[in-house]
C-alpha cells in the first residue's frame, strides 16, 4: 500500500498553522480587551446618578417625579422602574411612598446584611466570627477615641453625660436597653463631624446583635456593669486621658468576649 504525503501546511515558528491561529488569537484577544456590555437597567442607574450630581442635589434633597424623569431622559417607565429598584437598594435614592423620591442619606444596610448572612453561613458550618467582628469594632472605636481625644479636646460631652445617666435609669429597672448603649457610641464622636462614622458603627451594632439571636446562648451583663464600663470611658474622654480612654474601651470589649466565651462554653457543656 502506498502512502500519500498530506501537503505541507504553513507554520508558524511553534508548529502551529500560521494563519489560522494568529487570526483566533487576534479574535481572543478583541474578546478580552472588550468591556462588558451594559444593561440597559445600568444605563439608566447611571443617568439618573449623573442627574443627581449635574443637579447638585445632596442626601435628603427631593428628587423629579417618575413622570420628569421618564421625560428628561427619555426613557420608559418600566426601564426607570427597574433602575430605581436596584439604587434604592444600595441607599443611593430613597422611595417614601406617598411623598416621593428623595436622594438617599449615608447607608451601610446592605454591608450590615451581607456581613449577617456570610456569619450565618460560617456558624451553620460550626465557624462562629462573632469574636472576628467584636474586634474589628474596637479596634476602630480605640482608633476613633485617639482622633477625638488628640484633635477635639475641648468636645462638648453633655449628650454623652445625659445618656449615661438615661442607662443608669435603665439599670434600676432591668438591663440596659440596646437602643441606649448604641446612642451612646454614636453620640460619643459627634464632635469628629464624620459622617461616616454613624453608619459605621450602626451597621458593626446591626450584625452583630442579628447575629446574637442566632446563638444557643444569650450574651448578657450585669446593667450595673454596663453603666460602670461606659462611664469609666465616657470620664477618661472628658479628661483627655487617652490612655485610659483606651483601656476602658478595652475592658469595655473584653467582658463582651468573657460573656460570649462563659455562654458558649455553657451552650455546648
């Protein structure tokens, strides 16, 4: 049998048919460079963001009607629709039924539900991060006592001093409600005029007090303890005493973790 000789085909200096492969990476490398396409759901995100900023309007500001903004940017409503679902998701617009749209204010809600739920995941496979998230939380108050102690001795403390004495109420009673040891830290840096920090700090509060209903266990303390911690902080700042600001803070963070680890302990005994 004789054997034919297949015709020689081009190559390139790999052995590879020239023409061929230089054409397919040409075509691969045009796929990579090109930016995804938009949706059209994106596009009007964008508009209307653009919008907000070419108007200068700020949070809390009212926003046009659906009807004007169909109109301005000649849209559907349907596609308008659909993209103010999506940014008020995220805080950037606010729908008060019955009233209207406004710009959103500062919002970490969605931080605050991704940070719940990845927990949730982790605790149903036996991982518990509430420690991970209670030392992230002091490690930014302790960072914000020295911002405020070294830049704003001089801050005006009476809200601080009135919501100690409002705990100190609380803890003849009962413990101390949530909603006033939370007052208290965010009225503690009101001097910073940051607006961030509020919402920070609410969206640490949020995660982890969700995660708390979570546990076999309740974290609890002593409504006497709570107001002897918060004091002993609240007086180091009014002192400019920043180290002992500090420890106070500490302290503060380490009977949250000596509470958790005694009801874990308790939970699995």
């Amino acid at each position: 049998m004789v054997q034919r000789e297949r015709p020689a085909v081009p190559s390139s200096s790999f052995g590879d048919p020239a023409p061929r492969s230089q054409a397919g990476a040409a075509r691969a490398r045009g796929r990579a460079g090109r930016a995804p396409r938009k949706s059209r759901s994106d596009q009007v995100q964008e508009q209307i963001k653009e919008l907000i900023l070419d108007d200068k309007l700020r949070a809390g500001d009212p926003m046009p009607t659906e009807l004007e903004l169909v109109e301005q940017l000649d849209i559907s409503r349907n596609s308008l629709r659909e993209a103010l679902k999506a940014l008020e998701a995220v805080g950037i617009i606010e729908i008060r039924h019955g009233f209207g749209m406004y710009v959103g204010q500062i919002s970490l809600g969605a931080l605050a539900d991704e940070l719940t739920f990845h927990h949730r995941i982790r605790l149903a496979g036996g991982f518990d991060e509430l420690g991970s998230l209670i030392q992230i939380r002091e490690l930014l108050e302790c960072g914000l006592l020295e911002v405020l102690i070294t830049g704003h001795p001089d801050a005006d403390l009476s809200e601080v001093a009135a919501v100690i004495e409002t705990m100190s109420t609380d803890a003849e009673s009962g413990p101390v409600r949530p909603q006033t040891d939370r007052r208290f830290h965010e009225l503690l840096y009101t001097a910073l005029d940051n607006p961030l920090v509020a919402p920070l700090l609410g969206a640490f509060w949020d995660v982890y007090h969700r995660v708390q209903d979570d546990l076999p266990f309740a974290v609890d303390e002593k409504p006497a303890d709570t107001v002897r911690r918060h004091r002993d902080i609240y007086q180091a700042v009014l002192d400019a005493d920043l180290p002992a600001a500090t420890a106070a803070m500490r302290r503060h963070f380490d009977g949250v973790r000596e509470r958790i680890a005694a009801r874990a302990a308790a939970g699995t005994g």
